[in-house]
C-alpha cells in the first residue's frame, strides 16, 4: 500500500536519516542535520556527547553563526575512557558554551532501559543520559526541548566516536524522565522523545 496524501493540520510530516553505520563518519552530517532542526523549531539549546573534544569542537565549528547554546557533556577517564581536550575545553567555553562531566553510572539510568534504548542505538542510550545530565546540573530547565546529539563510542568498534545520533527530547533529571504517571496522564504527557532526527540503521 502506498502512502496516502493527508491535508489534516495536526500531522506533521518529517525526515529521519538513518546511516548505513554508525560512526564518526557521520559527524559533520548529524551536526548540519540537528543545525538546520534547532533553527526551524526554535530549539536554543543542543547538547552534545564528547569524549575526547572531537565532537565539541565540530560543534564549535558548526554552529559559530548561530544563536543556539552548546553543552558539551564528557566523562573525562572514566571506566578507562580518554580525558577530554583540555584546550577544546577552553576553547568551548571561550565562546560562552559549557563543558561538563557525568561519568557514567553518576546518574541513576536502569539497566534494563539502557539495555532497550540500545537495541534502537547505542546512540540513543546516551541521548537519554546526557538529556538528564544537563538537567541535573541544570544547565537546561527542567522539562525545556533539546536536541541531543551523541554517537556510537569507540569502544570495541573501530569506526566509532564522533556523532551519528540526534533526537529532539526533553531536559529531565533522572526522576522525572522514569517517573510514572496515572495511566490517562501518562499517554496525554509521557512522551518525552519527540524526534528521532537520524541513527544507525
């Protein structure tokens, strides 16, 4: 069955990429994707996923003409990970960005939903970790739309680190993101990833 034509006002018809794999090779793209997004949608805010500074410092160069807050969010050596550039740190936040750290583990994510979240991608695992990340150190007020941006990390895949990953989403600390509401709330307001702008295939 092919696509039917609609003309309903309250449908909204959107693009989401999906790359062929994950990987830093989708850096620049995924970037100039979540630019173009946050500009038509009025979003001023787009966190992004750095382990090293690779990533932060793409996003320093892709957004430099615009008007949009960049939160850079690392874990700088944990579980064995590289410590971020300190001079892109520098760098970041001479442009009037931030720079912060959340360890992984530091904020309370079950395993079984981080397990889930992987099996869309490991990007999206992380989307939802840096989203609470920033809304605990409140960066980003609390229930604010993001853009989110992450990648398929170095570890164990030789094609990894940079960006491949970006959602639009919601800024929510760890309680509010895995709270329930009654059933009737929840399906009216539960919904807290509202895009999936591009992933891995």
């Amino acid at each position: 069955m092919g696509f039917v034509a609609c003309t309903r006002s309250d449908i909204m018809k959107v693009e989401t990429v999906y790359f062929e794999s994950g990987g830093k090779h989708n850096t620049e793209v995924t970037l100039e994707l979540v630019k173009e997004k946050a500009l038509e949608h009025n979003i001023k805010n787009v966190v992004v996923a750095s382990i090293r500074g690779y990533a932060a410092e793409k996003a320093l160069e892709v957004f430099s003409d615009v008007d949009i807050k960049l939160a850079i969010v690392g874990c700088n050596g944990c579980d064995a990970c590289p410590l971020f550039s300190e001079e892109i740190k520098t760098k970041v936040e001479n442009k009037g960005h931030k720079v912060i750290f959340a360890p992984e583990g530091s904020i309370p994510y079950p395993p079984e939903v981080e397990l889930a979240y992987r099996r869309i991608c490991e990007g999206m695992k992380v989307c939802v970790f840096v989203a609470m990340a920033v809304a605990e150190a409140e960066l980003v007020p609390s229930g604010q739309e993001i853009i989110a941006v992450t990648g398929t990390g170095w570890k164990g895949y030789e094609k990894g680190g940079g960006s491949d990953t970006a959602i639009i989403t919601q800024a929510l600390k760890s309680r509010e993101f895995f709270s329930y509401e009654p059933l009737e709330i929840h399906k009216l307001k539960g919904r807290k990833i509202k895009e999936i702008m591009c992933k891995p295939r």
